[in-house]
C-alpha cells in the first residue's frame, strides 16, 4: 500500500518506479533533496497535524478534579506526582478509599484507575497494541495517539544509506502503521522523523498531562512536567479504548537537589549517581519525583534526560516541577507558547497549583544529591546500576581485568541528543581538532530528531562531526537497541568494549555479542574518551600525546541550551498524517505475510485449579526482557505473534543446565528453550517458568508475556518481578507469583509437575481469596512439596486471567456483551 503521501521522504519519490529498488540516481536525489530540505530556513514552522490547542492539557477539567481530591482528602498536602495522578482517575473516590483505611492509606494500596490523556506507540510496539485495538471493532481511538517509526532503522554506514535500506526492509509494517494511522486518526511519524521520546518532547509532552507510551523510556517526557508513564500496548489499548487504566498507587521518593553542575558534571551524571545508591530494583513501585533549588539550574532537556533513565532503576516513572526558567522558554521554542502561558498561570494560583508539591508534601524516603559536588561517572558494564564515578574508574579497569582499549564511542539517543548534548560534545570535538587530533575509536552520533538534526546541520555542528570522522546515524534508535550493523570487530563472540551516551547496557543488547562491555556516560565524556581510545583515560586530568610530540588536555566541555536563531524545521516530508480518522482506508495486512498476523484469542482459564502444569526452565540470575524477547534482528516480527515466539527465553540461563538457552524434556533429551516450548505446545502440554529476583527488567515489551502465554505459559513464580513485565503478564492470562520463602526457588528443578491450590477461589473472588500453593511432584524421584505463593492481583486483573486475557474481556465490553 503506497499513497501519495506514503512513507515520506522515499516513497513518494519512488512511488513511480519499483518502489524500493534505490537506483543510484534516486539514491543520490534522496539524498539531495533530504541534506537540501533539512538546513537552514527563515520559514517558520509549518504546524504539526494536529494543532497546539489539541496538544494541551485538559487543565479546566484536572484543576476541578484537584479540587475534588482536597474535598476527599481535607488537610493533606500532596506530592506533584499525586496532584497529577488523582487529578486523571476515573472514579476519585472509589480508587482513593477502597482498602486504604478510608484514604490513610493510599501509597502501595489503593488501585487507580486512570484515564490518560494521551497514547504513544514506537513502531515496533505499535504493531501488536494497534493489532489488539483492531480486534476491538472501534472506528477511532477514544485520546489522541501517535505513532513513531524509530526502532526498525539499521545503523551502520550513515543516515543517507541507511535510512532507505531500513525503509526498503521494513516497507510492510510501515505501510501497516501508516494505513492504521489513517484508518482510525492516529498521527503517524514516518521513519526518519525521529525516536518516539524526543519527538514527543518535542511535540506533545506538556505540564501536568498523563501519557502512556509503548516503551519504557516513556518516562522522558517527566522532564517537562508531565506523567509519562511506560506500558505493554494491551495497557495502552485501555487508553485508546476509553476504558480505565490501572496502576497500583506508586510511593513516592524524593530526590532534593541542591547547588549547580559544573565542569564536567552533566544531568546525564545525576541519574548515573542515582542509579549507583538505587540499584536497578530501588525504584520498584516508586515515582522519583526532583524538587529543591538545583532544580532551577537544570535545563528541561537535561531533565528529560534524568527521567528517561529512571527506568533503570525500575521507578514507574520520574517527573521535575513546572520550573518557568527551564520548560517555558523551551515551550516556546518548540512553538507550544500558549502552553507555557497557561502553565505558568497554574503555577503561580497558590493552592491550586497542579505543577508543584504543596508545601509539607511527604516523600515515603529522600535521597538529596549536591550538584556541587558531584563528579561525573561511568556505569557498567552490563548493567546500568554499576556506577563508578570517574576519579575511580581507572582503578577499576584495572581491578576487574575490563579492556584498556574500546572501539566504538556512540552518542545521541533518546536520553542525550537535545542541542545542549550536541553542542558540549562539539566544544570537545573543536579543541581536539584545532590539535591535529582524530578520535581513536569509531564515533557515531545519533541525533534523536529531525528537528534536532536540521538545527545542528544549520548551525555547523554537524560539519564538526563529519569533519573530525563522526559516522552520523539515522534519526532513530539504531545500536541502542541493537538495531547495528557493527563492522570493527574481527570475531563475533569477542570481548571487548564501547562507550555510549545510552541508558541500558544489558548483555549483548547493542551489537548481539554478549562479550560487548557497554559503559554509559555522558556525550561529552563519550566524545573525549574517543580521542584517546582507552578506557582508562580520565580527560579532567590527564593528556592525549600529540604528533608533535607534545601533549594535549581537553578544557571542560560548553554547550548551549537552545538554539538562539530557534529550531530548524527540517525535511516537512517527516511530518506526521493528520489525526481525523477514515473509515475508507483499508489496513494493510497480506494474509500470507512472514511479518503480521491477525490475533487468535487466548483459551480462557480452566473452570478450576491449574493441574499438570511443568517447569520448562528454571532461570538463573538476571533474566531481562531483552533476554526473554531479543531485539535486533528480532523486531521484523513484532508484529507475527508465532514468529516472533522462536526467540522465547534465548537469552535465559538454565539454573539446571548452567547453559544459556539449554533445557532438558523428561525423558532427558536436550532442546533449546524456545524448541521445548514448541514441543510441549503441540502436546497441550501447559507450563510454567522459575525465576529469581527482578524477572522482567528493562523494556516494557509486552511480547516477553505473549509470547510465553502464546506458547502455553500459564504461570511465572518468582522472587520478584519489574513492574511493567508484571502488569503484562496479567493482562495476557498469566499468573505471577511470587515466593513466601524465597529459599524455596532451590528446590524446585525443571520438568517438575506443577498443580494450585486456592489459585482458582482467588481468582474468583477478585483476589481477596485465601492463600495459594503450589504443589510440585518432582520429576526426579516423584516426591511432592508445597510452596506458599503470593499474588498482586486485583479484581480487573482476575477478570483478565479468568477471560483468557485483557483483549477477550474489552472485545466483549466493546461488543455489548
């Protein structure tokens, strides 16, 4: 399916001669035309499709639902991140009182049932949420929604390759995105528009709104005031389907700022330092919310940077207080001045300010950080919560063996390619070119938007890059998320080690090699760190040897934070469709297509406990969702629920095994994870997965829950769950559990045989049933034990796993039944 208008930028150019053939005549008119379109320009900014006015906040109808949450709840003071929450619940009075003592206590008890303001999907996700949506019947989405081509675009050689090849590849899912975009108003970004998180920045985050998003760096959009919150797309369907969402009602801790970065210290080193003392669990069940007088020295970017990695340490999500002197000229800048007049009207009300804590407002802990004093760090590798701050490090390359060399330095991303990012990391590039120096590791830059890249290029930045042998990428995830044609290395499985301004790190997330040592740090202590090539060079104190024979010292980075001739507009063909929807357009989805598959709905709960259940692995250590569900060259099938499935659990270790993606049947044959799977589906044979601490961290991928379920998981039994992977699971019919006594996950092995007990009345009952067992018969041996379990489910979620899955219970609803 190809319109006018389809896939812009490349399609409509090719739509005259074999679309995606790219001979070199085009590829070179495409590249003309995008450098052309995307420089300088006196025009102003040509509108989104969409106008400010239905991008701003409903703030008449919060602010009255404020007031009814100080009715409820006379005399309390409230955190900004409740103000906002209970200001977008369905039923104030029936989420805010029930089993919380009347309203005493509401944190870490009360269910809210929320109704967002906003939905917004990245290409790979958006798949499976709009295939869930379809099957709801509704001819448009109940809230504004948007979809953002980002995570499909090959890195290797340089934007203008590798952005038509990705097109040429991926052309039937976008063309799917693009027709559903359409068929039912959802604005759809095309690929090289940018990555989801900066573009909705950029576009529609604002003060005070509520958002979900289909990944789960959705929190980003915190740094401009706004709960961002990341969700598998069944979570999102709620949203677009106006039916209510629920979370369970986060805690909230507080992080007080105080005094002003420096130097080399960058927001960048703020959510590193935190993520050290947090741990990648710390911020389970928990809203990080900022506050204090360092608050104001930051800018709404560098905010944006810190929330999008409170994912890391598991927070629901992060949020910063409306501060006029950072988010309204920034408002402005992005043409959102109406919504920063209207903010700033909110936050000067006194009482009825939605944007800020009331004063006396409680945090249920508070970490205080002096910005003064804090040094810039490196976390990893293969974890984001092992923080080293950068006096230190050096050491610690030493100490834990770590390569002394890397090969590649990456920068940009979602989490650090705002202009201020750009021009600190040039500052640095400038001075090492003025000394005849050449970075020594491969430098990649990734702007995170069309808008971001448009203005660098005007301004030169760019040609700074270029100049110095910077590769610069797409505007999309690229080798973030694996999405990286990586040519340095000699072998695949080799250890080495890259630097990145990223925010995850998990073991062979960015190139496939599990070997590949990941460390996050700031772009400009990237940019310097790929001068020398080592990773034991500090650039605050030592020096990089100079042809001449003399020596040179980086001078702290400077930067920018708003271009002062305002943002470029960039290529207009990546704007987005116009969000009215049209009945007339037909979704495009070939039935004999390797790439999407319309849903089957999931078999409903058995009338009874669970019996003849097996263990198809028991996992050890860190089991991720990347480790469940690989990305890479995985995402062409996000949206083909059996295909997708042949990657289930390859990353996992078997506690059995000591193997990664090893398991053994009963009858002591050997199988890969996913092949056993398989097996046992086709014997109806049910099954479930063991699993210790965190089960489910990192990215809100909801394929981790429907591809286990899909292959017949009915239950996960763990030491603890991340939160998204938890409410995933549940909304695709799988129970999780969690032990009483954690020392019971050593006495269960693969192939034991698995029943419930008292599973079946708690479900029934809405999750207020009694306690529920496991009963194991092991299958070495044949003797029974039982484990005590414990459950989080609420009455919707038991609803869900009763009707077989979140899906079955809102088909029926939009159906009357």
């Amino acid at each position: 399916m190809l319109t006018r208008r389809s896939l812009r930028g490349v399609g409509r150019r090719q739509a005259a001669c074999d679309v995606f053939a790219l001979p070199q005549p085009l590829l070179q008119l495409l590249h003309d035309q995008t450098r052309s379109l995307a420089t300088a320009t006196e025009r102003p900014a040509p509108p989104l499709a969409s106008s400010v006015n239905s991008r701003t906040p409903p703030y008449a109808k919060l602010l009255a639902r404020l007031q009814q949450i100080r009715q409820l709840l006379p005399g309390r003071p409230l955190t900004l991140a409740e103000k906002i929450l209970f200001s977008h619940l369905d039923n104030a009075e029936e989420s805010l009182f029930e089993g919380t003592r009347n309203g005493q206590d509401i944190r870490g008890k009360a269910t809210l049932k929320l109704k967002p303001d906003r939905v917004a999907m990245q290409d790979a996700s958006a798949q499976m949420a709009l295939l869930q949506f379809m099957s709801c019947g509704l001819p448009s989405t109940a809230v504004p929604a948007s979809i953002h081509c980002d995570h499909m675009i090959v890195g290797e050689k340089g934007a203008d390759t590798d952005l038509p090849n990705s097109i040429k590849g991926n052309k039937e899912v976008f063309d799917f995105l693009e027709s559903a975009g359409k068929r039912y108003g959802i604005e759809f970004w095309p690929p090289g528009a940018g990555i989801i998180h900066q573009s909705v920045l950029e576009n529609y985050a604002a003060p005070g709104l509520m958002l979900l998003g289909t990944d789960s760096h959705t929190p980003n959009a915190g740094g401009l005031g706004c709960i961002a919150i990341g969700v598998g797309g069944a979570d999102a369907v709620d949203a677009l389907v106006d039916a209510p969402w629920e979370l369970k009602a986060p805690k909230v801790r507080g992080v007080r700022l105080e005094g002003k970065l420096s130097g080399w210290a960058s927001p960048k080193d703020i959510i590193l330092h935190l993520a050290g003392k947090l741990t990648v669990r710390g911020g389970t069940g928990y809203i990080i919310e900022y506050h204090g007088p360092g608050v104001e020295s930051l800018s709404c970017t560098g905010m944006a940077t810190i929330c999008n990695m409170g994912a890391e340490v598991g927070a629901t999500t992060s949020i910063f207080p409306f501060t006029p002197s950072s988010h309204s000229p920034y408002l402005r800048s992005t043409h959102r001045g109406a919504i920063a007049e209207e903010a700033a009207r909110i936050a000067a009300s006194g009482s009825q300010n939605l944007l800020a804590a009331d004063a006396g407002a409680e945090y249920d802990d508070e970490v205080v950080i002096d910005l003064n004093k804090l040094e810039p760090h490196i976390n990893g590798p293969f974890t984001p919560d092992l923080s080293t701050p950068l006096s230190a490090f050096k050491d610690a390359v030493v100490a834990n063996h770590w390569p002394e060399t890397f090969g590649a330095g990456l920068i940009g991303s979602c989490t650090n390619s705002s202009y201020a990012d750009m021009t600190r990391a040039e500052s640095l590039v400038q001075q090492a070119t003025s000394a005849g120096l050449k970075p020594k590791a491969d430098f990649f830059i990734t702007p995170g938007s069309e808008q971001i890249r448009a203005t660098v290029s005007r301004d030169g930045t760019m040609e700074t890059f270029e100049k110095a042998g910077g590769v610069v990428l797409a505007n999309a995830c690229g080798p973030c998320i694996g999405q990286w044609n990586r040519t340095d290395l000699k072998q695949k499985n080799e250890a080495n080690a890259i630097f990145s301004s990223y925010n995850r790190n998990f073991p062979g997330r960015n190139d496939g090699n599990r070997k590949t040592m990941n460390f996050l740090a700031s772009p400009e202590l990237v940019t310097a760190m790929s001068y020398s090539g080592r990773t034991d060079f500090n650039p605050m104190t030592d020096s990089i040897p100079l042809p001449n024979g003399g020596q040179f010292k980086f001078a702290p980075p400077t930067g920018i934070d708003l271009p002062s001739a305002g943002f470029a507009v960039g290529n207009p063909d990546f704007e987005p469709t116009a969000p009215f929807p049209d009945s007339s357009v037909s979704v495009a989805i070939d039935p004999s297509s390797d790439r999407l598959a319309l849903l089957e709905p999931f078999d409903k709960f058995p009338d009874g406990e669970l019996s003849g259940l097996r263990v198809l692995v028991k996992v050890k250590g860190q089991c991720t969702t990347d480790t469940i569900s690989a990305a890479g060259p995985w995402l062409k099938y996000k949206g083909h629920l059996p295909n997708i499935s042949l990657n289930t659990l390859i990353g996992a270790v078997s506690a059995d095994t000591n193997a990664v993606n090893s398991v053994t049947d009963t009858n002591g044959s050997t199988h890969t994870i996913p092949e056993l799977a398989f097996k046992w589906k086709d014997e109806h044979q049910p099954w479930i997965v063991v699993a210790e601490h965190n089960y489910g961290e990192g990215s809100a991928r909801e394929h981790a829950a429907l591809q286990p379920r899909y292959l017949g998981c009915r239950v996960v039994l763990a030491k603890s769950f991340a939160r998204i992977h938890e409410t995933n699971l549940k909304k695709q019919g799988v129970v999780p559990l969690t032990f009483v006594n954690e020392e019971d996950y050593d006495r269960i092995h693969g192939c034991d045989e698995i029943s419930t007990e008292g599973l079946y009345d708690v479900l029934r009952q809405g999750g207020k049933g009694g306690e529920i067992k496991l009963v194991f018969k092991e299958a070495k041996g044949g003797s029974e034990f039982r484990v005590d379990v414990k459950h989080t489910l609420s009455k919707d979620q038991c609803d869900f796993i009763l009707a077989g899955s979140a899906l079955n219970v809102l088909a029926k609803r939009s159906k009357g039944i």
